[in-house]
C-alpha cells in the first residue's frame, strides 16, 4: 500500500488514542505495540475482505493447511513489511520520538508449535499469500504454547508459556462461524425413512469451537489469507447441563495446552480429542463455506484442497466422510471418492517411535463414529486389495492391525497424494518405510522438498545482507529467488568480499552484545561463530558436537599454547519434558561450558554458549551471525531440516552428513563449499542389516576418542556424575545407537579443513557468497508453487497479484 510519514503518524496517534484515551507519547510499549497493531489491522481490512469476497465471487479452489502446530514468530514487522509499508512505520515513529526496535521486540513469539514441522506450516502461510494462492491455516490456538525453557544449575526447567496474557492483537474472535464438535457418548444407526441409515447420538458432549482468525498478508500484493485458529468453550445453551465446574474445565482442557513432545509418539486421550477438535471444526466450517459457492457436493474436490501436516489431522478423511455419508446423504462410493480426491498427506519423520497409532479402544470410546467409518474403510481396503495384491501385502497396508489404528496407514489409503519433504526422505518412504504401500499406490508417492521464506530469514532478520545483494544484482531477487544466483558472478570481487565479511563480523558483533547482555558471558566476535540449533533429540547428535568440543578442550590442556582456531560453540535446543536422554545431554553440554569459558588456559579458543528457550526470534537473531551450520544427523534420521537452509542463505558454511536436505544442499552448492562428513544413509542401513556395528571396538581403538569419552566419567568435568555416565554407557555399553562414535573421526577431520579455511578469510568469503547465491531454489514460495500446480491444483490469483513485479520462473 502507498502511505506517507504524516498520513502514518496521524493514524498511529488517533489508533493509540482511541484504543487508550491517552496522548501517544504517555504509553508503555505494551501499549504502543497495541496501537500499531490495531492500525494495521485497520490498514488491512478492506483488503481481507476483498480476498474472501474474491474468493467466492469467482468460486476459486481454496486449500486448507490442516496443522496441530504453527510456529508464526513476531508478525508486527513481517506484516508491515509485506505490506510494503516498513520503513514509513519505522521513520513516522521515529519522528513521534517513539523507538520502532523496542515496539517491534516488545511482541510474543506466539509458541504453537515445537519445532521445524510448525516453522514450515507457517513459512508456507507467507508463500501462498505472497503467490497469491488461496490458502488458509486450520489450527488449534492453545492457550499455553510451548513450554519456556530455563537452566538451573544447567538443567532444563520449564516454566508454563503463557502467550495470551496481554491478548493478540492479530486475531479476530469469530463467534459467527463457531460449530459445535461432539465428541464421546454412543451412536446407533436407524431408518431415516428414506431407505438409507442415519446415525443417533447419545449423551456425547458437544463443545464450541470458536474460530480466531488472524490475516496471512502476501508480500507486495492485496492477497490476504487467514490462519483460523480454533478455541474450545461451553457452549452457552449447554450451560446449565454442565452443573460442575470441573466439567467445564474439562472442555476447556482440550485448546489449553501444545503437546511438547515432536519425537516420542504416546496414546493420550487429551491428544486424542485436541486432534479430532482441529478436525471437527475445520471440516464443518469448510463443507460451511462451500455451500457458498451454491455448486453440487461431487464439485467439492474441485473448489477444496484439504492438506494433512503429518498424520496428526488425519481424522479428516474419516470427519469428511461423516458428514458426507450422515449430513449430505450420499452413498459411501461417493463419499470416498470425493474424500480421496480433496485429502493430501505430507509425512515428516522417518523415525519409528513418532508414527501415531491410536488404540482402538480409546478411539471407539472417544470417537464411536469415526471408528465406525475407519473400520469400514479398513474392511473395504482388504475386501478390494486380497484378491489384486495377496494377504501379505493387503495385511501390512491395513489400517487397524493388533488393536491399534495406524493413522499414516489411513492418510495414505484416504487420499490422493503423499509425499516426504526432500528428496533422500521420499526415497526412502517409497523404498523402505512404506514400500508395501509404494507399490500398492505408486501414483500417490512424490517428494516435495521443503522450503523457507526469505523474506522472515533474510529480508527481515538480516537487512545489511539484504542491502548489499541489492546493491550488487538490483531488486529482482526478492520476488524471484533464483535471481540469487547472478550473486555468483562476485566470487572474484574483492569489494563484495570484503563487504561481505563486514556484514557477517556486524551480524556477529550483535549477537556477541546479546550474548553478554543475557548471559554474562564475552565472546570475540572475530572468533568463528559455529551454530547448532534444532529441538534436542539423539539422532541429531549434539552430544556429537559436545564430545568435538571436549577433544579441543583436552588438546588445550595438554598443550596450552596450541595454536588453535577460536571459537564459539553456540548452541539452541529444547529438550522434550519426559525425553530424559536429551535433557541429560542438555546438563552435560551446559557443564562442559561451565568448565572451558572459566578455564584460563582456554581463554579465546573456546565458548561456550547454550541459548535458554530457543524458538523463532531467537533463532532470527542467531542465524546472521552464523559461521558454521551444524546439520549433523544421523544420515537417514532427518527428513530434511529448514534450519539449514535458513544458515545458509545467510551465508552460513554447512558442516553436515548426507542427510535429509543437506543432500539437495550439496547439490546446488557443491561439495568443495560445504564440510560433509560421515556414513551414509547405505552405509547406516548397511550396519542394521548386518548388525556388526561395535562401538565398543571403536571406543578401544581409538585413544583419541578414548580420551574424549572418558572425560564424560573420569571427573574431568564435574557435577555430571549421572548425566556423564549415562551419555557414556549409551555410547559404549548400549552400542550407539546413533552411530556417534563411528562418525566421531571424519567430523574431527571436516572441522579440520573448517578451521583452515577460516584462516584464509577471502576463501571463506568467496564460499559464503556461493553459498548465498545458491539458496534461491530453497524458498518456500518454489515448494509451494509445486504443492500447488501438482498436489492442490489451485490457481495462483492474478487479480490479487498484480502488484507483483515477477512471476516465479523454477530454479535450473
Ligand atoms: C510428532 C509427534 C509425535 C507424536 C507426539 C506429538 C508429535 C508432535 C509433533 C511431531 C512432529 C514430528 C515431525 C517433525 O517435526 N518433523 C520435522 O519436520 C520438518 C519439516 O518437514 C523437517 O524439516 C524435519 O527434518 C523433521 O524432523
């Protein structure tokens, strides 16, 4: 939108004063914030409705981003900045004596969300918005998100997160659109005169679910999506039914509290009903808003793309089919095949113990006519598949085996499409993990590897890079992220190098500020900034890192005059609550830190930094000023990572195995511009076929290590008595599970070779800007692009994007 400094001043103070029958410059920040907030909305509004008035007129296909996580981060600056207003915000304030930073710092990093699998959902938001694309968020809006993380004495305690308490200024309660979710109780079918059944309930308990919308506003175009979080409430007829207090609180329950736990899958009822509410919800309010569109139900694939973010939405096919088969009356024919041809699944882990399985019991009794309908497609999936594919294969691919109902089993068989989320992830689900299903439906299975916005991870967390790009290649990049590439004709400028270096030691410098402010600790901003951020889970192997850092250490006390590279080991994680293993290796981290930053022989050389409560707007501080990129897994435990695309367009250099994206990386980037170490994936699957894997040999012959792993239990580091010994005997007496001793050597090597070319700071350089210039084909907007043309069919609006500058040409 085109908007003046004195226009923007005037809104803001009448917006300030309204809101708070105060003058604008007697406000605390909170305040202030509110104010600015609210104006955008009222910037937005025509606009908002404009797109869902579009969007019905001209009866578009609409997807629906089905999620139990969103991770959005601040969005006082990202909406200010798509809207192309950023910088009159910025100046107006400035001239009302106001500071922008400290409003825009003064937002709640709303926590929905644990990890990369919400991140994405809401880097996707950003990219169907600024494509145009008609694409909303189905969420929960819990009211505690993700837990806040402290150390104590190096231990991670969790304080409660309690996001709402000065409200959202983003969301608009929708009371209007609220439904009704029943859940519980018991269902029989009976005549309904007409020659069909029809389903009675009885004693269930129905809860309102309440939608709060938020906008997802496009860069540089008028397309405004919405992010429909949905809250549960008693309904207000109901209330005197709900005599206790305790009843209603339990109703409340289900939106109370995220689930912290994004590895280690377990059957709780809460979770249960939490998922069915997201589902209920969102499908009624869908089949709501298609009778807008006045078209015949057999149309709803044509106009509805429902997308299932891993399997935790799953109960929308069985949710779609009840209200098809119940509400709409048509035959159960009918109904599945507009369920499969509207329903899209994405799978996100490879990891065994996160697949969700849910047990039959408490599915009959929590949900009796969702089991009712999943035993029905279970029993005509075996009826049609014995006879093509044999018992063996139709028995593996069932829904319901051994009492539990396996929900990847039910998205892939109620819908048209499933794909992994980078290429080796695909791979391996069609070829090992659900290879039985492969070959079942072989049409269903493609890759569509994630992606970031550059516009939250560049744009906005790094505007000094984002300048000197601009200055070099011109505009175009922004809305064409391939463009990037032209940034390879630098290599051999001397000016940009150098000019680069600057921009990475300033990004550095602040970070290094940050670091004192919040945690007492000094740190050399020349020294090289090597970063590992990600939940903390086993198969991403910190405790990898944390034995290299223990092998420097030891080389410093053997030898304190070594000549030795400094550096800065900053580290970002939550661990799981109950996930005891990570929080273990949490304490040993934070113990080894303890020793080397107070260790004078070490001085420089090494640094420890462990960030308490990592999460989005810690990780846009700590990313521009990265070094090194940490992507150190396991190869063929990661399904692909976005943290690492997020350092590299920042010009981060990657040190990592062969593993999720980390493969397409090397790729486009080049294996002479990255670090790459370790087995893979053929060479770990190798090891479980033929179980010769001895990790106990390794620890015996190699004294390196040795001495590395013995300072876990031998009192080098102390106050880790416990934690020491059990990260130790998992390596030693429990053989490995993650292979970390093994990779232990070629990882010491590759930090080697880092270190080296660290030294020679214009090779350094060169490699970042290469590494810049080859992060166009990772943003967000290209995965979504191809969600869109392949797996949604949904077209693009051109009437809400012709602001835009360029259309979005595939990367080579
Ligand atoms: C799993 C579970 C398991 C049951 C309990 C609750 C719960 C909550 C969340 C999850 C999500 C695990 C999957 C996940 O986050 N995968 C990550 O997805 C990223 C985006 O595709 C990808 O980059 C990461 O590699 C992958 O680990």
């Amino acid at each position: 939108m085109s908007l003046s400094v004195e226009q923007f001043k005037k809104d803001y103070k009448k917006s300030f004063e309204t809101m708070f029958v105060n003058s604008y410059d007697e406000g605390s920040v909170d305040q202030q914030f509110h104010a600015l907030g609210n104006l955008v909305r009222t910037y937005i509004a025509d606009e908002w409705r404009n797109a869902r008035q579009h969007y019905i007129d001209k009866k578009v296909k609409q997807v629906y981003y089905f999620s139990m996580e969103f991770l959005p981060g601040r969005q006082l600056k990202s909406n200010l900045y798509n809207m192309g207003i950023l910088d009159t915000a910025k100046e107006g304030l400035e001239e009302l004596g106001l500071d922008f930073k400290t409003i825009a710092e003064s937002e709640v990093d709303p926590g929905l969300g644990n990890g990369g699998l919400g991140r994405l959902a809401s880097c996707f938001m950003d990219s169907m918005a600024s494509l145009g694309i008609p694409g909303h968020g189905s969420g929960i809006r819990y009211r505690y998100g993700l837990f806040q993380q402290k150390f104590i004495d190096g231990y991670q305690v969790e304080l409660p997160d309690n996001w709402l308490r000065n409200g959202n200024v983003w969301e608009v309660r929708n009371s209007n659109d609220a439904v009704i979710v029943r859940i519980g109780g018991n269902v029989w079918m009976r005549p309904d005169g007409t020659g069909g059944l029809e389903p009675v309930y009885e004693n269930t308990k129905n809860i309102l679910a309440v939608p709060y919308d938020i906008p997802s506003i496009g860069y540089n175009n008028v397309s405004i999506n919405t992010l429909r979080l949905w809250s549960a409430e008693l309904p207000p007829e109901e209330e005197d039914k709900y005599f206790s207090i305790e009843e209603a609180e339990k109703i409340k329950e289900i939106t109370e509290v995220l689930y912290p736990d994004d590895s280690n899958y377990e059957g709780r009822l809460l979770r249960l009903k939490q998922e069915y509410f997201l589902v209920s919800a969102g499908v009624q309010s869908i089949l709501r808003h298609y009778k807008k569109y006045n078209l015949p139900r057999k149309n709803i694939p044509d106009k509805i793309a429902i997308h299932i973010n891993d399997t935790h939405p799953a109960l929308v096919i069985p949710e779609l089919m009840r209200i098809l088969l119940d509400e709409e009356k048509l035959s159960w024919d009918k109904a599945w095949e507009i369920t499969k041809k509207t329903c899209s699944y994405t799978n996100h882990t490879l990891l065994r113990e996160a697949m969700e399985t849910w047990p039959v019991d408490m599915v009959k009794e929590l949900l009796p006519r969702m089991y009712q309908i999943i035993e029905e497609i279970n029993r005509r999936h075996i009826e049609k598949k014995t006879p093509l594919y044999g018992r063996r294969l139709t028995n593996s691919t069932s829904i319901i085996q051994n009492g539990q109902i396996h929900m990847a089993h039910l998205s892939i068989i109620g819908s048209h499409s499933i794909n992994g989320v980078a290429q080796l992830h695909s791979n391996l689900l069609k070829d090992e993990v659900l290879a039985d299903f492969a070959e079942m439906y072989p049409y269903k299975f493609n890759n569509k590897t994630n992606g970031i916005t550059q516009r939250r991870w560049l744009h906005l967390a790094n505007p000094e890079l984002t300048e000197l790009i601009t200055d070099n290649i011109g505009p175009e990049w922004k809305t064409n992220p391939a463009e990037l590439k032209v940034l390879k004709g630098y290599e051999k400028s001397d000016e940009v190098l150098e000019r680069l270096a600057e921009v990475k030691l300033h990004n550095k410098q602040r970070l290094a500020a940050y670091i004192q402010e919040h945690t007492g600790l000094k740190v050399d901003p020349t020294a090289l900034f090597d970063v590992q951020i990600k939940r903390l889970h086993a198969y991403k192997r910190q405790h990898l890192q944390a034995l290299h850092i223990l092998d420097r250490y030891l080389q410093i006390k053997e030898n304190p005059e070594i000549d030795m590279q400094p550096r800065v080991f900053i580290f970002g994680a939550k661990a799981a609550p109950s996930y005891l293993y990570a929080k273990q290796i949490i304490k040993v981290i934070n113990a080894i830190g303890e020793v080397v930053n107070n260790d004078p022989d070490v001085g420089d050389k090494i640094k420890v930094v462990f960030f308490e409560n990592y999460g989005v707007s810690l990780a846009e501080k700590i990313i521009p000023a990265a070094d090194i990129s940490e992507q150190i897994s396991l190869a063929g435990k990661e399904a692909s990572g976005t943290g690492n695309m997020k350092l590299m367009l920042n010009g981060a250099l990657t040190m990592a195995t062969l593993d999720g994206a980390n493969v397409e990386i090397r790729d486009y980037v080049g294996e002479e511009n990255m670090f790459l170490f370790g087995l893979t994936t053929e060479e770990v699957y190798e090891y479980y076929r033929n179980g010769t894997y001895s990790s106990r040999e390794i620890y015996e012959s190699n004294p390196r290590l040795k001495r590395a792993l013995d300072a876990l239990v031998d009192g080098t580091i102390p106050n880790i008595e416990e934690e020491g010994r059990v990260l130790f005997d998992s390596l030693i007496q429990y053989n490995d599970e993650y292979f970390v001793l093994k990779d232990f050597d070629s990882f010491i090597e590759a930090q080697k070779r880092a270190d080296e070319l660290y030294r020679d700071k214009k090779a350094w350089s060169q490699k970042s800007l290469i590494n810049i210039a080859s992060s166009g084909p990772f943003s967000a907007d290209y995965t979504i692009q191809r969600y869109a043309d392949e797996i949604w069919k949904a077209q693009p609006q051109g009437e809400l994007t012709e602001n835009r500058v360029h259309s979005f040409d595939e990367p080579i």
